[in-house]
C-alpha cells in the first residue's frame, strides 16, 4: 500500500475514471513533425504513460481547417490524422492511461517576438504581449468554429481518445471571449456576462451532441489573469458556476496569468512558493458543483501532491514540469521510491525551449523524450574501461555516474570540497534553492554506482596518468574573464572581484551592509538577477549598469518577466546604456563613474558605493589540454569546458560523454 493514499486512490467519476490522482496537463512540446504523430512525441507520451501517470492531456491540436498551417501540431482536422492519433491512443492506453487532447485557439494571443501576419479574436484590440491587433470573429464565423471543434473531438473519440479539455485560459481565444477586458463585442457573443459566457456553453453542448455518453470533457478556467478589467477570483467564481454542469463537465482546471505582462504566472519559477496557487483552488473548488477539480501549479514533490489532496483542495493534482524531467514521478511517488525521483528545479527552460521555438528541452533530464528515457542507461557491451572525469560540476557529475551505469571503472576529480561546482554556488541565492536538486541526485547515483570522487584538489595531469585511463573527460568548466574593453586594464584596477566570487565571500555574511552595491552586468543570466535579488535585501541600495538596452535579455521571456518584476519591487536602479567609467582615484573615495553607451553624453557618478562587482563573459579551463594530449590522450570536452553556456548544455553534454566512453 503506498504511503500517499489520496495520491493513489483512484478517480471514480460518471465519465472520468482514474487509477490515480495524478494527471500529466497539456505542455507544448514541439516534438510534433509535420503534423504526425512520430517517434519522439511518441516516446514522450508512452514514457509518461509508464511512468504511471493515470491521465495525459496532449498539447493543443490542429482542430481546425485554418490551423492546418501550424506543422508543429498534430493533425486532428482531417480523416488522414486517424492512423497516427490511434497510433498514440492505444500505445497511452495500454497503460492503463487515460488520454485527452486539448483544444484551443490561441486567438490573437501570441508570445513571439514577432508581430503575427494575422490572428482571430473577439474584438479587435491589441494583443497585451505582442501589440498584434486580431480580425474580430464574426457571429457566423464563431458557428462554424464550434463546429469545427466539435467534429475535431468526435474525430479524436473514434481514433481512441478518451475526451478533450477545453483550454478557455492563458490569455487564448476562449479566454478572450468571458474577459470583459478583451471582449468588447454588441453581439449576442459580448457585451453582458450572458453574451461573454456563451461561446464556451454552446461549445461544450456541441461537443456533448457530437460525441458518446462516456466521452470525457474538461475545462481549463482562468482564475486571475493579472490584466486590469479582466478575470479576478470573484469574476472566475462567477464563470466557475456559471459552467460548473456535473451532467457534461468532468473536471475543472483553474490557470493563472495571460498574455501579458502577467505569462509569467502561470508556471510560477523558484522564486514563488511550492504549491503557489493551492489556497485559491480551494476557494474555487467551492464554485464547480462538485466537479473534479485538477490542482496546477509548481507541484514539483509527492508529499506537497499528496497534502493537496488531503486537505480537499483539490481532487487531482497535474504535474506538468516535474513530470518532464521525471516520467516515472508517478511510479517513483506510489512505489515508496520519491527520494529517487530525478527534481524539477522549476527553472522553466522547458518553457523557455518551446518559445525560442524549439523542441522541448530539460536542464534536468538530458534523456528527455527518447526510448531510453524511462528505461535507465543501458549497459555498455564490451570491454570495461577505466574512465577520469575532471571537474566535480553538474557536467562531470553526470558524466561520471552515466559512465559507471554503463559498467565502467570511474573516477572523477572536484575541486570543490563538495561536488556541485558552479552550481552549489548558484543554489544559494534566492529562487535557485531547487538546483540543489541537480547535483545531489547526481553525486547520489554516482555513489551508488561505485564512483570514486576526489574533492578539494584541483587535479593535475600527472594525478589523471596515475589513474592509467582508457578515457578522459574534461568537465573543467570556465572562469569569469576580465572585461578589459568595459573596465579597463586590471592592473590599474585592483580588488574588484566578479559576481561569483564577491557572492562566495558575501553569502556567509548574510548582515546588513554599508553603502550601494554595483553591478556591472554583461551575462544577462538568471544568475547575475539572483544575486541582485540577494544584494537588495543586504545593501542600501543596488545600480544595475548594463550596456545594453534592458536587462535579462539572455533569459526567455517568462523568466524575464519574473526577474523585472522583482527588481522593480526591489528598488533596484537599473541604468541601461551605460557603460563603466572607473577612475583609480575615485575608487578609493567610494565613487563609481559612468558613461552613456551609444552617443557621447554627460557621465554620471555613483556615490557611496560599498561593493563594485561585475558579471562578464567566461573563458573555458584548460590547462590540462595540452599536457593530457602530450601524454598521448584525446580528452572529450565537455560543459564550459568545451564552451560557457547553460546547465542545459552541461547536463546534455555530460550524459553523452557518459553513454559515449
């Protein structure tokens, strides 16, 4: 019997029957090709569906004609989808696994950097996001949408799909529709609450006449979606009951943000609490008529799942990030096993991929949505090899316990007391707490798996030799360089250290400090933002000096979202084009100089200053390239090694070391 009885009691619904609580929600994935069902989207959903969840909702679908342009979603508008979408339907159900497509239209909804040619909305006012003012929808127009939709989910019923979700949040036509803020239409499809509600009512009747008694049909509701004039609590409980039909509804999933300066809410990053939106569902929950009720929102760990339940605030629960660099959370969870589930660490690159676009990517599963991913490392046939690993970050890390699931002898070297390199670093700052996550679980599997790790020795060739490898990896990672062209020549300039380093000296000192702390900032990662984060709460006052035209522009637009936000309630004195102008002179009597970027103008002068630090480009280490290769050794580089980029890269590379040796 597992320990997590709500989170494994089963679902016994009119329509929605369940073997558990656990639900994968719809994430867009980008896996699809050309409008097909094909082998990675497949993989990922049947993986997931191993791992045990009890329900998968599959991205939104190609459910109409107009959307047949999109080839990154799966074709559900036409007959010649069938074959593909069965394909799918009996592989997820074989599992025991319930499976849903969503269905939705991002109306004139869109977070592109560019400007759509044309979009579709209720009325034609801008997009909050993208500026993008939609062709408004006519009366007709709206008729044969729903029917469109319609035909779409009995399409997707006879090629095995257990129901559709409605997604009427986010920001996306359906949403646009019940906001008084984007709907401003004198229609019988505006004006009064009546008239905003009606879209959505007579979708979910056509859907209902258009399918079987046990087809299953869910909703996505906004609940608030930050936007002045929009959905509040009171305003989504108003919608809530005016929905809520146990006769045709059968779950109801509640979403926070829009497409707004308020995206961001809705996959809430580690600077929010676990949990974040449980205490509005419950007082939601009271609005759905007794309809099951699907709790979002960073539900990352099975005991915050399981409390969720018991505390009636909601009837499922959906687990969409952790799920994605776990697909076996659910088995994990119900099997007693949640201390061997690979952590989410709510950092939302998987968001951040699909925007880009790109397919979908983890910075904690570098395996994500391949036959292996649920299956382990698969052993290594032949010869087993002596394997050195240089560098105790999450790239070597995972490098090293990779190479010794493959059977391999594995010794990896760390200079740091403790492995984790880079990132023990970065878990300390405020929001990056879940990193953690990442090097623990390595370094435990790598204990598990008999790696032998050496810390606090900055390892030379000849301690690589005395290992007499077979293979060595260079995970050596990178160090932060000295801007010479924006601070000038170092010897001048004494005593001022980079980020990481002055945070490694500040962060056991968690005091007030005297003065303003400087921040010199040309990396433009999450980093350099957790710091300022720190520094805000520790000095008197922080200045921001970038030279570019705004801050965080290497971070994808969520997580930029979320670290303007933060700064600006911070105080934080963010000064972009500008350009450091430091004087040895003025240094010593507190003073920062500084200079416009682009255009000559008038230099300005930060007083009181108590810390000047910056965060500039990294150059790899690797001092041990040539002697290795003098020694007759051809080194894989990996991580910063091979060049400074994100954890991403560092978790991706170091797992293909580790299958390659």
């Amino acid at each position: 019997m597992s320990e997590f009885i709500h989170l494994a009691a089963p679902l016994d619904g009119a329509r929605l029957k369940l073997k558990n609580r656990v639900a994968h929600p719809a994430i867009l994935t980008l896996l699809v090709q050309g409008q097909a069902v094909g082998g990675a989207f497949l993989d990922y959903h049947l993986n997931r569906a191993r791992g045990g969840a009890a329900m998968i909702v599959v991205e939104p679908v190609n459910a109409l004609a107009w959307h047949r342009r999109r080839q990154v979603q799966l074709n559900a508008y036409d007959d010649s989808a069938l074959p593909g979408l069965a394909r799918l339907a009996d592989g997820v159900r074989a599992e025991d696994c319930r499976l849903l497509a969503q269905i939705q239209d991002r109306g004139r909804g869109n977070y592109s950097r560019a400007r759509p040619d044309i979009t579709f909305g209720a009325s034609a006012l801008p997009d909050d996001e993208s500026g993008a003012v939609p062709y408004p929808l006519s009366g007709d127009e709206i008729a044969e949408m729903i029917a469109g939709f319609a035909a779409t989910a009995r399409r997707l019923e006879s090629a095995g799909f257990d129901g559709v979700e409605l997604s009427s949040a986010h920001g996306h036509l359906f949403h646009q529709f019940l906001s008084p803020h984007s709907n401003r239409r004198e229609d019988r499809y505006g004006g009064d609450f009546e008239g905003r509600t009606r879209l959505l009512r007579e979708l979910i009747q056509a859907i209902r006449a258009a399918c079987g008694p046990g087809f299953v049909l869910g909703l996505k509701l906004p609940a608030d979606d930050g936007v002045a004039g929009g959905i509040d609590l009171a305003e989504s409980e108003r919608v809530t009951r005016a929905l809520a039909d146990p006769d045709v509804v059968d779950y109801i999933a509640f979403a926070w943000g829009s497409q707004s300066n308020s995206l961001h809410w809705h996959i809430p990053d580690g600077h929010r609490p676990r949990m974040t939106y449980a205490p509005q569902i419950a007082r939601l929950r009271d609005a759905t008529a007794g309809i099951p009720v699907m709790a979002l929102g960073r539900i990352v760990d099975p005991n915050e799942a399981e409390a969720v339940l018991a505390g009636g605030q909601a009837d499922l629960v959906g687990v969409g990030r952790a799920m994605i660099t776990d697909p076996a959370w659910t088995r994990k969870a119900l099997a007693g096993r949640g201390y061997d589930i690979r952590p989410c660490v709510s950092c939302n690159t998987c968001w951040g991929s699909v925007a880009t676009p790109t397919m979908i990517a983890c910075d904690n599963n570098p395996a994500l949505a391949t036959p292996g991913e649920i299956d382990g490392v698969p052993a290594r046939a032949g010869a087993r090899r002596r394997v050195v690993v240089v560098g105790g970050g999450v790239a070597g890390l995972e490098a090293a316990w990779v190479a010794a699931a493959r059977g391999h002898e594995v010794m990896l070297f760390a200079a740091g007391r403790e492995p984790g390199g880079r990132a023990r670093l970065a878990a300390a700052l405020p929001g990056a707490e879940a990193l953690a996550g990442v090097f623990d679980y390595q370094a435990a599997e790598a204990a598990r798996l008999g790696v032998r790790i050496e810390t606090g020795i900055l390892a030379t060739a000849a301690d690589v030799l005395a290992f007499a490898p077979d293979e060595v990896i260079l995970a050596s990672g990178a160090r932060m360089a000295w801007p010479t062209d924006l601070l000038g020549e170092a010897e001048s300039l004494e005593g001022i250290p980079d980020l990481p380093a002055a945070m490694a000296e500040l962060l056991p000192r968690p005091g007030r400090h005297a003065g303003t702390a400087v921040v010199v900032d040309e990396d433009h990662g999450a980093f350099v933002y957790n710091a300022v984060d720190w520094l805000a709460a520790h000095f008197e006052r922080v200045v921001l000096l970038t030279s570019r035209d705004t801050v965080a522009r290497h971070e994808h637009r969520v997580g930029r979202q979320g670290i303007l936000e933060r700064l600006l309630q911070a105080g934080v004195d963010m000064r972009t084009f500008r350009l450091p102008d430091l004087r040895a002179e003025e240094l010593e009597e507190g003073l920062v100089g500084h200079r416009p970027a682009m255009v000559d103008g008038p230099r300005g002068v930060i007083e009181d200053v108590g810390l000047l630090t910056y965060a500039a480009h990294r150059t790899p280490r690797l001092d041990l390239l040539d002697p290795l290769r003098q020694a007759g050794l051809t080194p894989r580089l990996i991580g910063d090694a091979r060049a400074p980029r994100t954890l991403l890269h560092a978790t991706r590379e170091g797992h293909a070391a580790g299958l390659e040796v």
